[in-house]
C-alpha cells in the first residue's frame, strides 16, 4: 500500500500552515512595521467611526436612556458591521491583486511553476494569507462590536448573519482580485479591473436595479400581471443581493418585519396571491460562493497552464 | 553513458516568428552541455520547452526518460532550472528563501535546516544565512539561485545564461561551482553566448542559429570536425632556410609563412593537417635534421573559430 494511503487527512487549517506559500506571504506581511501600523490605523478609524455615531446619537435625542439604548446599541452594531462591509468590499481585493501577476513582474511565478507546488497550493496560499490578515483586522473590531451587547437591541440571529455575510464578502472579493491577478501579466491592470469588478458588485447592479425596476413597474403598470409582477420582485431582488450593504439592510428589514431569516412570502398588489422569498442573505451567500468557486477554478486553471 | 535530455524535431513559433525549428538534440547523462548561440537564436525558448513553461508547437522532448508535455510533474522532479534573471524574493532571508523552495519541492520540515546549511555552504554563502536577499550581490544572488536549483537534489541543472551580468570573479566562482556540482553527478544544460565559459569547462557543446540546431557533439570532435588543420609555431636560432626546405619536402604541410624576426630568433607559422603523429613526424624531423629548434607550439583551437565557421550570422 502506498504511503499516501497511511497519510492521514489533514485539516484545512493544517493545509494552509503547511502550504509554503501562505507561510512566505505571511512571513512578508508581517515582517516589519508595515503590518502593525495598517492594523493600528484601522483600529483608530472605526473607534472613531463608532465614537462618533455614539456621540451623534447622543446629542440628537439628548440622553442615552434605558429605553433608547436598544437604539444605540443596533446603531453601533449595524455602524461597525457596515465599515467592516466596506473594509473587505475595497480593501481585501487590494491584498491580491498584486498576487500572482506581482510573481510574474518579480520573475519569480516561472520559479513557482518549475516547483513540484501544485497550482491550487499557489492559489490558495496567496488567497489563505490574504484572508488571515484580514480575519485578524475584523477580529480586532470584534470589542467595538460588543459595545452593541452592552447596549442590547442586537440578536444572535444579527451577530451570526452579520459573521456570515462578512466571510463570504471578503471570502469573494480576495478571490476576486487573485482570479484578476492571474488573469493579466501587470499587478496595476489586475488592480484596475479587481475595483471595476466590486464597484460593478456593489454601485453597478444595486444602481441598475433601483433605475429600471420601477421604469419596468411603471411600463408594465397597466398590464396588471402577477407573472410579471413576480418576476420583477425576482429580479430587482436578485440585483440587490448581488450588494453586501444592501442585502445587510434589506436582510434586517426582514428579520424585523416577517420575523424571519429564512422564508417568508410576498403578497401581490396585481392579484390577491402571494409568492414565496427567501431572506435575501442566501440569495447573497449561494451566488457569491458559486462566483467565488468559478473564479478559483479559473485562477488555479490559469496558473497551471503553460504559455503557448 | 545514457541519453538524459533528448529533443525530436522540435519546434515552437510565436505567430509567424520561428523561434525554435526542427530542433533534435541529445544530452548524455554526466554531461556539460554547453548550449551557444547569439541572442535570440531560439535557446531560451528550448529551455523553457525542456522545463515545462512553454508549449512546443510541435515535436517532442524527453528529460530523464519523461515526455515533457504528458508528464511535467517527473520532468520537475528531475530539473532544477535557473532562468537567465534572478529571480529573487528582496523580502526574504537567505535561509527562508532557500525554505521556502524546499517546502515547494516537498522537503519535510526536519530535514530543511541541515539542507540549508549544506546548501548554502556549497555555494560558498554560509556567512550570508540570516541577511536579508536583497543585501546580496549581483553574484551571491546568482549563487543562491544556484543553490535553489539545487534543492530537491535533481539529475539534471538547466541553466540560461548562469553568468550573465556578472563580473570577471563571479563568472568564474560559477564556472568552478558547475565543475563541482558535475563531479558530484550532475547533468548541466547550460546556455551561454560568452564563448570563453563554454570552452573552459564544457564536455560537450550545441551551437543554435535562427532556431536551427546547427551542430553539437563532444567538443573536440568537433574541434577536428571543423578546424581540421592544425597551427604550429616553431621558433629558430638559425638555419631558417634549411628549416623552410624541410617543410617543402614533408606530406601534411599545407602552407607555411614566416613571421617577422624576435630577438633575432626567426619565427615560422605552420598550417598541418592530421593528427598528433603529424605534428610528431614534423618535430622529429626538424630535431633529426640537427636545426635549432628553441620553441615549438601549437596554437589552441578554440570555440570561437568553431562558433565562427559553424555559423552564418543569423538571428531569428
């Protein structure tokens, strides 16, 4: 029997420590003030952030009673989760989109290839590496975060989803920037369509939906069909889970509204029917991990092939 | 001796460019294959084909028994491969960088620290093992390199231009280091346009024009192959004319000239063909025949003059 077959299973966290790459790119990072100075501004900026949403808060109501501290807690948690939101949105493609095409202007990714590294292990160390440090910054807003526990007015449901929504955000948009990386020979042209790619995410299908669902509403006004009327909810909804903020907004409202994090229904304004949805966050986690596992598919298929 | 890199017809165009056309070539296990041509001959293009990065656009390669293009993970095993730049990482130590390839080609953990020393202490850079790489210079990064290629203990090196850029001392620390890891076993497919390396320590040479193999073997054949006649200096105290009748009257003397007088010792170019009993036959009679006879030398054929005639001056 071969030895393979004794090997036993190793974790995904035991692959990622013994991945040479992830150990390189880490050993990078965080050599040097480099590291420590970013994660100590970005510690400074949401307390800052969370301060003045305190102190804003504050002094429109004047006191910070017991009834209103519900209010205030939800304010700093929903404050923190949104800069988190835009922290993994905009900064995390920046950890790697100079990955790949970075070895290839440092004329090391030819090195690489002549390695017995498999392609997936190149991948995957670039992306793990990026993704640890940027665990390690939302771990260090988690004590602002908890201001909100102290407050009350957040919900397990909240802190989970909220968990949730931040992996697979930065989960997406590093990978994004790694598939950009090895798609292109230059980190600058990577970097340019890694940010075209999360504004399109973020500004561009959210704007798209909000200009033509009611100019298609209003076009279809008189035709007072359900059908379509369904499918335009369908649609305008499936176009704003394709954005983190929105899908965080949208995933409250009806959590606060139906009472839900799953499944709830709509009720039609052209007939008297109602049609079944789905919190919008699992509209938002199923399409960005099948985004995210086809543009890791493609990084590693990238990466492996050999010039022509 | 078996055959350990073996190229057949191979042949890699970039649209209507032919960088590298029909090319067979054998290398022959223990080898230094020195592999010469002018810049933009086709060489680096061959190497990248011989270590998996480019795909040819048809023909075949085979190192160490293994198809290149079916089985590239065992062609990988078998190479350790220096491109013709260095390809460093700044933001690392000696020893990490050295680890980290290491890592790559699977070496466990326990056994890198001692692979480390080994290594860099062949290279002649134990002192450099906590600096940072790009504290380096130009030849220590070139020798570290070296060292990288020589990690996972692979048959074969195959080098593009390992002394490139480098000053007069560094190229010859990498030639003498390439004659070291040669004792040691080692096959080396190195490409150079510096003649002078090739010549010093090359067992066997391949000389690519236009992407055409133009001719290859063991380097002295070649050196009879293509400079068939030999040069003999001889130098005179007298007897200049009795000398000059001598070499009328002997078979293999194609020409003769004579040079212009030293220290009033008469000089005398002398064009041979044959072998070294030529050469033996014309010594002995010029002793026999009692002439003066204070110096007598043949003139090196050297790779140059070979380079020269087995090329037309091409570039693709």
């Amino acid at each position: 029997m071969s030895e393979a077959t004794h090997a036993p299973r190793r974790t995904l966290a035991e692959r990622l420590r013994s991945n040479p790459v992830t150990l390189k790119e880490l050993r990078g990072r965080m050599r040097g003030a480099r590291a420590f100075v970013v994660l100590t501004l970005y510690v400074v900026l949401i307390s800052g952030f969370t301060s003045l949403l305190y102190l804003t808060y504050s002094t429109s109501t004047g006191l910070v009673a017991s009834s209103s501290g519900s209010v205030i807690g939800k304010i700093i948690f929903g404050g923190v989760l949104g800069f988190q939101l835009f922290l993994v949105t905009f900064i995390a493609p920046s950890f790697t989109a100079g990955s790949i095409s970075g070895e290839r202007e440092r004329q090391t990714f030819d090195l690489l290839r002549t390695t017995l590294l498999p392609a997936r292990s190149v991948v995957m160390g670039k992306l793990g590496s990026a993704l640890s440090y940027i665990l390690l910054l939302l771990i260090a807003a988690v004590p602002l975060q908890s201001l909100a526990f102290l407050m009350g007015g957040v919900v397990i449901e909240e802190v989970a989803l909220s968990l949730i929504m931040l992996l697979v955000t930065a989960i997406t948009f590093s990978t994004a920037g790694v598939f950009f990386s090895s798609l292109t020979r230059r980190t600058l042209v990577a970097s340019v369509l890694t940010y075209s790619f999360a504004l399109v995410a973020t500004i561009g299908l959210p704007l798209l939906a909000l200009i033509f669902i009611p100019v298609l509403e209003m076009s279809f006004y008189d035709i007072n069909s359900p059908v379509l009327e369904a499918i335009l909810i369908y649609a305008g909804g499936f176009l704003v889970t394709t954005n983190p903020i929105l899908t965080v907004i949208f995933t409250e409202i009806v959590l606060q509204e139906e009472n839900t994090i799953l499944f709830f229904d709509v009720n039609l304004s052209s007939s008297s029917g109602s049609i079944p949805l789905v919190s919008p966050w699992i509209v938002y986690v199923l399409f960005y991990v099948i985004l995210t596992v086809v543009m890791l598919a493609s990084s590693v298929r990238l990466v492996k092939k050999p010039e022509k | 001796m078996s055959v350990i890199i073996e190229t057949k017809n191979l042949t890699k165009r970039y649209g209507q460019l032919t960088a590298v056309k029909d090319l067979t070539l054998q290398v022959e296990e223990g080898a230094i294959y020195g592999f010469v041509g002018p810049n933009g001959a086709g060489k680096t293009s061959t190497m990248r084909i011989l270590t998996t990065l480019l795909t040819p656009t048809s023909g075949e390669a085979w190192i160490a028994g293994h198809s290149v293009a079916k089985e590239p993970r065992a062609v990988r095993r078998a190479i350790g491969y220096m491109p013709d730049f260095f390809g460093v990482y700044e933001d690392m130590k000696v020893w990490e960088y050295l680890d980290f390839f290491a890592a790559c080609y699977d070496i466990p953990e326990r056994e890198r620290p001692a692979l480390i020393t080994d290594l860099l202490a062949l290279v002649d850079l134990s002192h450099r093992h906590e600096d940072m790489v790009d504290s380096l210079s130009r030849g220590m990064k070139q020798r570290l390199c070296l060292a990288r290629t020589l990690a996972h203990d692979p048959q074969i090196l195959i080098l593009d231009e390992p002394a490139s850029g480098l000053d007069p001392r560094a190229r010859i620390e990498i030639r003498e280091l390439l004659v070291e890891l040669s004792k040691l076993g080692k096959t080396i497919f190195f490409s150079s346009h510096i003649l002078a390396d090739v010549a010093e320590i090359c067992t066997d040479i391949g000389i690519i024009e236009a992407g055409e193999m133009v001719t290859q073997g063991n380097i002295e054949e070649m050196q009879r192959l293509l400079i068939p006649h030999r040069t003999i200096f001889i130098t005179l105290l007298g007897k200049l004319e009795e000398t000059k009748d001598v070499l009328l009257n002997m078979e293999n003397i194609s020409e003769f000239e004579e040079l212009p007088a030293e220290n009033s010792r008469h000089r005398l170019r002398i064009s041979l063909t044959g072998g070294d009993e030529a050469v033996s036959r014309l010594l002995s009679a010029l002793v026999e025949r009692g002439l003066p006879v204070v110096n007598f030398t043949e003139e090196e054929r050297d790779l140059e003059e070979i380079f020269m005639r087995a090329t037309k001056g091409i570039v693709s």
